[in-house]
C-alpha cells in the first residue's frame, strides 16, 4: 500500500481521488492568495492616490505661500521708498528754508550730525547683521 489507511468499513482511497483532492486544494490556497494580493494592490493605489492628493495641495500651498511672501516683500519696497524719498523731500526743503533764511551754519551742523547718525546706523546694522549670519 501507499501508507494511507483508510477508516473501518471504507474502502482505501486510491491515488487519483488522493490527488484531485491535492490539486482542489492547492487551487483554493492560490485563489485566496490572489485575492489577497488583489486586495493589496488595491490599498496600494488607494495610498499612491491619496499621497498624491496630498502632493498637490502641498504644492498649491506652497506657491501661495511663495506668492504672497513675494507680494509682501514688494509692498515693504515700495514702503521704503516712499519713506526715502520723503525724508529726503523733507531735509531738502529744511536746507533750502534755511539757505534763504541765512542759515548756512545751521545747514553745515545739521549735516554734520545726520552723516554721524547715519554712520552709526550702517556700521550697527552690518554688525547686527554679521552676528546673526556669520556666513556674509
């Protein structure tokens, strides 16, 4: 015999019923593990679209952000243009008020003082600067 025994009262298989039930349930094992696979496969491209809905966003928000740090970046230019030029409105029309009045030592003073100050603001604000970002 072939070592299988077979329960009283029955007869013993023989080898093809042996080996039609082998195969069924080799293809069972094999369907279920493709569904498996199936259902695998399926989560994966769930993630890969799901990431990239979050890729895209991430990527809208990202432009948005850079275009409004542009727009405040130019407003803040033309901000400290229009403060330049005021103020230079401003100590032009002083020297001019002060050149017909008479005032020229007033004016040579005044200019000494605001080139002081602003010496001092430069040279301050390159040392500021320096001490944060060593590497300019």
């Amino acid at each position: 015999m072939n070592g299988v025994v077979a329960p009283k009262g029955e007869d013993p298989p023989d080898q093809q019923t042996l080996l039609v039930t082998a195969l069924t349930s080799l293809t069972e094992a094999q369907n279920k593990d493709t569904e498996v696979r199936k259902l695998e496969l399926e989560i994966r491209s769930q993630e890969i679209s799901s990431n990239e809905k979050i890729a895209l966003k991430s990527i809208d928000a990202q432009e948005r952000s850079h275009l409004d740090y542009r727009s405040q970046y130019n407003k803040h230019l033309i901000h400290r243009y229009i403060f330049v030029v005021i103020a230079l409105l401003i100590i032009l029309g002083f020297a001019i008020a002060m050149v017909m009045n008479g005032g020229k030592d007033i004016i040579i003073e005044s200019f000494k003082i605001l080139l002081a100050f602003a010496g001092g603001a430069y040279g301050g604000f390159h040392a500021g600067k320096n001490k944060k970002d060593p590497e300019n």
